[in-house]
C-alpha cells in the first residue's frame, strides 16, 4: 500500500525517459514478467492502489505483446479505481489505468507483420482497462499504430482527452466559422484542448473556472491557449448572464463536465434550440434542467464511448508533431502528470 501510495505524488511530476534496448521477437510465446499498479477493491485510490510483480503471460498465435512506455493519470482513471463508473473491471487484481503508449515487444504467428511489426508504436483501440503496466498482451485488433517522432509522454494521452474535446466540437451542432461555445471546466485537459480545437476551426469560447487562488493566472493562461472570455464562477452571479458575450453570437453549444450549478449557468448562456453536452460530473452534483429549459431552449446529450480513436488520433497525433498543441501539452505536464514506464 505505501508503494502504491507514492504513486499519485509522483505522477505529478515532469518525468521523462529513454527507452532501454531490448530485443523485440515475432516468436516469443510467453511475454515478460509485468509490474503493475492494481487494485483489489474499489475506494479512495491512495487506500486502495499497490504495486505487484505480475507473472508472464502467453502470447496466442493472434496476440500482440507491448511494452508500456508512458501512461497518464485522468481523473476518469480515479474515478474508475473509486467505483464511480459504470463500466468496472473484474476484482480482485485488476489493473489501473485506461490510455497509454507503448512499443510492441512480441508478435503472435498469425499475425500480419504488414500491420504491426516489433518496434512500433501503438495506443489501445479503443481505449481499454489495464495500462498501468509494464508489459500488456492483447489481441492485435486492439492496438492502432501511431507515429514514433512524438515524444511517448504526448501520445500517451491521445485517446481520451482531446478526442473527447474533438467529438463534441463535431458530432452534436453543425457549428461553423463564427460560432459560439460555452464550457464549464475550461482549466481541464478536455478544455484546454477544446479551446485550441475551435480556435482552429475559427470558433469562439466562453470558459468559466473555479474561484480559487491564482484564479487570475489561469485566465491568462487559457487566453494564450485562444479563449475569448474566461469568467470565474462568482463572476457569473448576475441577473442578465448574456450581457458579458459583448459582441459574440449568443452559444450554440455548451459543454459541461462539473455538473449541479455549473450546468444551470452553461443553460443560461445558450441561445435558443442551443445544446448542452455533458461529459463529466466532478462536482458529483446531479445536472437540473428547468422545464422551461427543455421546452423552449435547448436539448441535452451526453458523452460516453470513444470509438473512432483510429481515424481522429492520427489527426491528434499530427497536431502534437506540429507544435499546433504544443502548449497544452506543457500545460498537461502540469495538470494531470505523466507515469512513465521503465
């Protein structure tokens, strides 16, 4: 327990690697000896989390074995290990951790070596449990191959977080150049990716934060990253909420991953027919919508599953080697912190 314990403070840091050589095989049947942070129980992840040494595992004939190189903490991950999801692993031994990178290590004999071939980068396809690990063996069809000129600690965080911000850019309004959104959570990964996705896509952003101290260093922040507004919570405490868009259109789309009265606010900024997307709910706090709301002004959806990682993380991928992300990948360093696996 006190090993797993460490685990959290240290994530929290700026950690980088190099890979150590090892001889990659097409023919090995059993993979290496794994270490892994696993859980037998769900709770409080600094209770529940420890460190074990896991047993080599076989490589079937249609399985690739990979080598973690760097696998992020999100909060879903926490939320995971506390129980919060739906979505629960079978107990007890079962491993964090949800994205990651890694290095395929070992093919099976059936698979084709023009797909994937030892060396290669690859991220869960979909996204999937158990990457809190050093070595992983998996059927082939649940890797995707990513470019290798991105540092691991990038990539690594490909699958969820700006993925997550890419859909509901694109898949609930037909937003164009011009439009309006409005996000509570801007200071998170997702926001932050948000905020630099419509920037690119000529859109504009309202973001609202916490009241906390150094809330003025954040606003300065998410405004490098491209935001329009930025508004603290108390701010927000007024009669005609729609006064503070100036010039900007009324939102088409509003994206919520707190919940309770951070939802109510993103309603009020929305135009009529607008939509709200939630994401999250890290307040804990139920999401109420005004029957009024439902009637005559907006339409609600949520977010769950993540099944277009092979098409969109190319895309992501592409953006991290341009530099075009550049700074919300140092920003993450900061927020979420990187686990690298050596």
């Amino acid at each position: 327990m006190a090993a797993a314990a460490r685990l959290l403070p240290v994530a929290a840091k700026r950690l980088t690697t190099t890979a150590r050589a090892r001889r990659l095989s097409t023919s090995t049947s059993t993979s290496p000896p794994a270490t892994a942070v696993l859980y037998d129980q769900h709770g409080p992840p600094d209770k529940v989390l420890r460190v074990a040494e896991l047993p080599a595992a076989e490589i079937g004939e249609r399985d690739v074995c990979v080598r973690m190189l760097a696998a992020p903490i999100n909060p879903s991950d926490l939320n995971r290990v506390e129980g919060v999801y739906p979505v629960r692993p079978p107990l007890p031994a079962a491993v964090a951790g949800y994205e990651g990178v890694g290095q395929v290590h070992a093919l099976g004999a059936a698979v084709d070596s023009r797909l994937l071939s030892p060396g290669d980068w690859v991220i869960p396809s979909p996204p999937s449990l158990g990457t809190w690990q050093t070595y992983i063996v998996n059927p082939a069809t649940a890797w995707h191959r990513v470019r290798s000129d991105v540092p691991p600690q990038y990539v690594a965080t490909v699958t969820v977080n700006p993925l997550t911000a890419l859909r509901m850019l694109c898949d609930f309004v037909n937003l164009a150049p011009g439009d309006t959104l409005v996000q509570n959570g801007a200071t998170s990964i997702v926001g932050q990716c948000v905020i630099q996705l419509a920037k690119l896509h000529g859109l504009h952003t309202i973001n609202i934060i916490r009241d906390r101290p150094g809330s003025q260093e954040a606003k300065d922040k998410l405004k490098q990253l491209g935001a329009d507004h930025v508004f603290t919570e108390s701010q927000l405490d007024i009669k005609n909420i729609k006064s503070l868009l100036g010039a900007l259109p009324e939102p088409a789309l509003g994206l919520n991953c707190v919940g309770g009265n951070a939802a109510s606010v993103i309603l009020k900024f929305l135009r009529q027919g607008g939509t709200m997307v939630t994401y999250g709910g890290m307040s804990k706090k139920p999401v109420t919508v005004s029957t009024s709301s439902f009637i005559f002004k907006v339409s609600t959806s949520d977010l769950w599953s993540l099944t277009v990682v092979d098409r969109v993380s190319n895309f992501i991928c592409n953006l991290l080697q341009l530099c075009t992300l550049n700074v919300y990948t140092n920003l993450l360093l900061e927020a979420s912190g990187i686990v690298i696996l050596d």
